[in-house]
C-alpha cells in the first residue's frame, strides 16, 4: 500500500506549519516553502507510515505545483488588463530587450569565466537570465503592488522573457542534446510563440463582449468550471507550441480581466491560488538536495552578485525608457531578480545532455538564494533605492531631465 493520501496530507501540514512561522516573523512566506521542501524529500528521514521522502506522490505534488503556477499567472493577469499591455507594447518591447541584453551578456561572460566548455556556458547563461514569474506573481500579489505603474513594464519584461525563452531552448537543446540546431526550426518556433501571444491577446479582446454574455453563469460551480477548463486548455495547448504554459495562464488572465466577471473570477480562485501556490515552491524545495550543494557554493555566490547588479541595472535603464521615475525603476529590476522555473529546466537538459556535473547544484543553490532575496528585496525596495540615490543621483538626474522637459 503506498499511502499516498497521507503523504500528501503530511506535505500540506508541513506548508502550513511554514506559512505560520513565517506569518509570525513577517517575512515572506516564499523562501520558508522552499526551505521546508529542501528539509525533506528523498533524502529525508522516514518513521514506518511517516514518510517524508515523498517518493509515491513525488509525482502528484509536481502535478499540484504547475497548476500552482497556472492560478499564481492567472491571479497576477486578472489584476492587470489586456488593454494597458497593448498601450504598453513600444516600452515593453524595449524594456525587455534591455532586460535580456543585460542579463544574458552577464551570464555569458561569467560562463566563460568559470573555464567550462562552450556548451556549458550556454547553459549557465540560461540558468542567469530568465527570471521566476511564479515567485514573481506571488510577490506582487502579496505585496499589493498589481496596480503601481512599473507592474506593466515587470509583466512586460515577464512575457518579452519568455518569447526568448522560445528562441533559446531551442537553440541551445539543438546543440546539447543533438550537436546541431536548425536555424529555420529555430525561427520558426519563436515566430510561432510570438503569434500565439499576440493572438491570443488581440483576439482576445474582440471577443469580450461575448465573453461577457457567455460568462453569464449563475452557479459558482459551473462558472467555475468554464473557467478552469479555458485555463487549462489554453495553457496545455501553450505549452504543446513549446510556449510556457505559465504564459498561456497569463494571457487568459490579461482577457479575462476586461470581462465585466473579472472581479467574481479574483474572487472565486484566490483560495486555488493560494493553495496550489504554495504546494509550487514546496515541490521546488523537494528537487534540491541540500547535500549536494557545497560544491558550488562560490559559484553561486558569485553568479548572485552579478545578476544583482546586472538586475539593478537593467530596471533603471528599462524604466528610464519608458519614462517611468527612478524609484518605480528600481522596483522593476528589484522585483524580478528572482529565478527560478526556467533555470532548473536549463539544469535538466544539462543533465539530459551528460554536461558537467557542477551545473545541477549550481542551479539549485543560485536559485534558492535568489528566490529568497527576491521577495526580501521587493519588499525592502524603498529602503534599497534610498540607500543607492545619494551615491548615484538617481533622483537629482531625474529631476534635472524632468526641469528641461517642462522648460522646452
């Protein structure tokens, strides 16, 4: 008998007993589901029917995790609109490019630093750039901060990323797993993400005044039923066109959020948000092996520095170019220096392709630490900026640009 019923409650006891300990230190409850997960696992200890290795609902708790994403991106899509992201389109455009410029030129030349071959540069690289919209999400949720003017530019950057998320696990499982990648392959599937996205979103939008009547539910259990059956399909079929299906969960959410049911949808989820969100970054936590991480300690130390700097930077120079003030700037860099998702798929396909060993717990002890600064340093962000400013003269610049501005 493989108890996989009691296995799953005991997780849910040891996420609960998280959340209390971090609601009794007021710190963000994030780094201490992760913490808690990387406490068990199969490395854990076991007593008869107490089993912490989770090894039989290993895959179950996987399972509960991704649709955690699914309702943390759908959540964060419902607090924004469609409407404001297709205004946005120019800035986002250039915001994410400064993003990804910045953060992939850092990795690669760190990868070319540490000595390793060009395959693993290549890895490593992706394990720096791509942010975690799951921790993300969970940030700006918990911390009020969907409606502030740099949340536009933040999901910007978050759906820019995942267009060269696209291009560039293509290019780069080409080269590890076959040593070849076609070009035209290549294109065409980063041609196809982006037509995806963008019909989605404008299609999307024509169609709400019939959302809207076809929504028209009565019974919360069937209007939730249309709901999770759209989420799911679209996110399942995003991810069969080599798209993040955490993107397609977005993207439902951008729609749905210019429907007149927008606000009893919020209100219907948010305790499958919270639940299955929670359940993400405790299976997360399950897959590290604290054991394992000693190796790559200074690696990750220094890999963190850098994308903090490169973080910094970029959300000054991406919020510059969108006019947004030098305070709302920092928040964006500030708010997704998290990692995450994306960088343990990089860490598999590292593994799949028999690439050096160092990259697994690099990954994981550069994302923990990461996903524990993050949510830290958003919400210590006014206290960062005014730390920063009188040495830079953020602010001072700002005000000196903004007096031209007006004068002419």
């Amino acid at each position: 008998m493989d108890h996989i019923v009691l296995e799953i409650g005991l997780a849910i006891l040891l996420v609960a007993l998280a959340g209390v300990i971090s609601a009794k230190l007021k710190f963000s409850v994030i780094p201490f589901y992760i913490l808690v997960g990387m406490a068990v696992g199969p490395h854990a200890v076991h007593w008869g029917y107490l089993d912490f290795r989770f090894i039989n609902s290993a895959e179950l708790i996987d399972f509960f995790g991704r649709v955690g994403v699914l309702f943390l991106l759908l959540y964060l899509g419902l607090e924004f609109s469609v409407g404001r992201l297709i205004k946005s389109g120019k800035s986002i455009v250039v915001g994410g490019s400064i993003y990804i410029g910045i953060n992939f030129t850092i990795g690669l030349l760190f990868g070319f630093m540490t000595g390793l071959p060009l395959a693993e540069v290549l890895i490593i690289a992706g394990i720096t750039t791509i942010s975690s919209s799951a921790i993300v999400a969970k940030v700006l949720v918990d911390l009020k901060r969907t409606a502030n003017q740099e949340t536009e530019m933040i999901l910007g950057i978050i759906m820019f990323e995942d267009v060269f998320l696209a291009l560039y696990i293509s290019i780069v499982s080409g080269l590890v797993l076959s040593s070849s990648s076609s070009l035209g392959g290549v294109l065409l599937s980063a041609l196809i993400a982006l037509v995806f996205m963008l019909g989605i979103l404008i299609v999307g939008r024509k169609l709400v005044p019939n959302l809207d009547r076809w929504l028209d539910i009565r019974s919360n259990e069937q209007f939730l039923l249309v709901i999770f059956a759209s989420l799911f399909l679209i996110a399942g079929f995003a991810e069969t066109i080599h798209v993040a299906e955490a993107i397609g969960a977005l993207l439902v959410g951008l729609v749905l959020a210019e429907t007149k049911h927008a606000h009893r949808i919020e209100k219907l989820i948010l305790p499958f948000r919270d639940f299955f969100g929670a359940l993400f970054f405790f299976s997360f936590g399950l897959t590290i092996n604290p054991m394992e991480l000693g190796g790559a300690v200074w690696m990750a130390l220094i890999a963190v520095v850098l994308t903090l700097i490169g973080n910094f930077a970029a959300g000054m120079l991406a919020g510059r170019s969108s006019g947004i003030p030098p305070y709302a700037s920092a928040k964006i860099g500030l708010t997704i220096v998290a990692r995450g998702e994306f960088s343990i798929i990089m860490a598999n396909l590292a593994l799949a392709g028999g690439l050096a060993g160092i990259l697994q717990p690099f990954a994981a002890l550069y994302v923990l630490i990461l996903a524990i600064l993050g949510p830290l340093l958003t919400k210590e962000s006014k206290r960062v900026y005014r730390l920063l400013d009188p040495i830079f003269g953020f602010s001072d610049r700002y005000e000196r640009k903004h007096a031209q501005e007006t004068t002419t």
